[in-house]
C-alpha cells in the first residue's frame, strides 16, 4: 500500500501562490484552493487550515481587498482582489523565491 502525501511548501510559498493566484482576478477562498490544486496537477492541494489564515495575514498586511459577492453556485462568499501594495509584494516574494530555488539548485547540482 502507498500513502501519498502532499509536500511541504516552503516558508512563505502559500502567501507567493495565493497572490499570484489572485493576480488572475477576484477569487474567493475555495475558487483560490481549486485553482493551484488544479494548475499543480493535484499536488499543491491547500486546506482551509491553512488558506484562511493566509487569507487573513494578506488582508491585514494590506495586500488583499475582501468583497462579498456570490460563488458560481449562488452562495455568499468574500472574494479577494489584489491591491497595488499586494502586486508590489507579489514582485518581491516571486524575487526572493527565484533566488531561493536558484540556490538550492546550485546545491543539488555539485558533486
């Protein structure tokens, strides 16, 4: 028998991934969930242990901006949309991530 498991994400990663996710327009919470479970192939598959407090820290850092609207199904959800200091903290996160696997890299490719 073979238990799958989902793989640890880096520090900080979900914040990079839920903004970015939300870069593409207002999603709510589960639409965001679903977004990087279905773009990674099953493998990021984020749960609302995790999500929502993400979800929280960007709004107080000011990086997001909560709405409530409707879901594709009719139901009330808060949809969050990404302000000016959220795509600013987009670019930084993505920088200081491309270094971070650069580096690793550069660590697994030696001898």
């Amino acid at each position: 028998m073979t238990i799958e498991r989902t793989p640890d994400l880096l520090p900080g990663t979900l914040d990079l991934l839920v903004l970015k996710a939300v870069a593409r327009g207002p999603m709510h919470g589960y639409g965001i969930a679903q977004h990087l479970k279905q773009i990674s192939d099953n493998v990021l598959q984020v749960g609302e242990s995790s999500l929502y407090p993400a979800l929280q820290r960007l709004m107080l850092n000011g990086h997001l901006k909560p709405e409530w609207g409707l879901s594709e199904n009719n139901r009330r959800a808060r949809f969050y949309t990404l302000t000016a200091s959220g795509r600013k903290q987009l670019a930084a996160e993505r920088a200081e991530f491309d270094r971070m696997i650069f580096a690793i890299q550069r660590v697994l490719a030696t001898a």
